[in-house]
C-alpha cells in the first residue's frame, strides 16, 4: 500500500502539469507590445487555461447545435474548437500586453 501511495504521490504533479497544455508544437512567441504587467511564461500559462475553457464550451456548443440539426460533423467540431481557442488565446494575450505570433 506504500508503494501504491508513492506512485500516486509522484505521478500527481506530473498529470497538474500536463493538465494545462493545449499544445507546444504551435507555441506562440509572446512579443511586448505595452508595458506587461506579467512575465511572458506566467500570461502564456493564464491564457493556456482560458483557450482550453474555450474548447470546451466551443465543443459543447456545436454538440448542443447538432443535436437540434441532426447534423454532426467531428472534424468540424474539431477545427471550429481549436479556431475558438485559438481566437481565445490571442485575446487573451493582447489583454496582458502581448503579441501573439506564431510559425506559420
């Protein structure tokens, strides 16, 4: 039962942080653009948590939507998702003082 207690213990902080990526193959670089209140890697992780809050809602909404047409797509669901996460994300880093510009 120690051991058991030890693996839940150690793996928990690892799951917290993975818990609030949306990905890092498309992490934007975060350019001033006012005068910053926060750090670029604590906005980075404030507005993480909101573009996730958005995909969710975004994902409900479209499921909510179909289920009134009959007509549900997941790869649209998927894509306008990500797009309101993204839009989400964006905002948010304007209002902490940040650009936004990403690879592509």
């Amino acid at each position: 039962m120690k051991a058991r207690t030890l693996v839940v213990i150690s793996i928990a902080p690892i799951a917290a942080v993975l818990a609030g990526c949306v990905s890092y193959a498309e992490k934007p670089v975060l350019y001033p653009v006012g005068s910053p209140v926060n750090p670029p890697f604590v906005a980075h992780a404030m507005c993480i948590g909101e573009a996730n809050a958005m995909y969710g809602e975004a994902m409900q909404q479209y499921k909510l939507r179909a289920q009134m047409t009959g007509d549900y797509h997941g790869a649209e669901a998927e894509a306008l998702s990500r797009d309101a996460a993204r839009r989400q994300y964006d905002a948010c880093a304007s209002s902490e003082g940040y650009r936004a510009v990403y690879d592509r």
